[in-house]
C-alpha cells in the first residue's frame, strides 16, 4: 500500500511539470449587448466564452489544468464573445441558441457552477438572457 501512494504522489507530482496553455489572446471585437446581459454574461460565461478568462488558482494545477484548458479551448471555438466578427449565423439565432442552452441548463455546466458560484444563474439573470434572446 505504501508503494502505491509512493507511486501516485510521483506521478501526480511529475504531471505538474506538464504545459497547458492559459493564454488570452487579444480582445478582437465584443458582442454588442446591453449591460445587464452584458454582467450576467461576463460573469457567468467569459470564462470559457472569451479572451478575458480569469485564470484561477486551481487551473495551474493538474489534472485541474489538463481540464480547464480543454474547456476553455472547446468554448472559445463553439462561442467567443470577444471574437463576434467571424461568426455566420444571425445574432438572433445565436442569442436563441444562447438562452436554449441556458434554458436546459446545459450552460454553465454543473462543473463551473461547483467551482465558480458567480456562475450559478439567478432567476433574475435568466430572465435577463431570455428576454435579450427573443428580442427582435
């Protein structure tokens, strides 16, 4: 038994010595939103959404990092918030798209809400996003 916690420490020590990138490329252009959505969204969203992740403590370390950079990665190439230019659908089916997700509370998944509680929607919040989302 003594072997094998010998092993696991050495192994989740040596892990540490692995890159991840935790990069934040240059802001290109943001999603023209009113400033409530724009709170709620920065807050709940930009982590994984943007090129302004914050960068937490625990995303230094691994297999935390191996994870949170993975997210963020997926994210930004599903939706970025900061890169709103390069986008082909409308804003309004990607403002739906937004709410659907929010709605099925697929977004934010569970596991940033458990880490991240500003990322828990409120029920003030998610009236914000829906009537932002079917605004025409």
């Amino acid at each position: 038994m003594k072997k094998l916690l010998i092993i696991i420490a050495v192994i989740l020590i040596g892990i540490q010595f692995i890159p991840v990138e935790r990069t934040n490329p240059p802001v290109k252009n943001e999603m023209p939103m009113p400033s409530k959505v724009k709170e709620v969204i920065s807050r709940a969203c930009y982590d994984c959404h943007s090129n302004n992740t914050e960068w937490k403590w625990y995303s230094k370390v691994a297999p935390m990092s191996f994870l949170i950079s993975y997210d963020v990665k997926e994210g930004r190439e599903h939706l970025n918030f900061t890169e709103w230019n390069y986008y082909s659908m409308e804003e309004n089916e990607i403002k739906q798209e937004i709410w659907e997700e929010v709605l099925k509370e697929r977004m934010p998944p569970w596991s940033y809400r458990v880490v991240n509680p500003k990322g828990k929607l409120s029920e003030e919040d998610k009236r914000i996003l829906r009537e932002w989302a079917l605004e025409r």
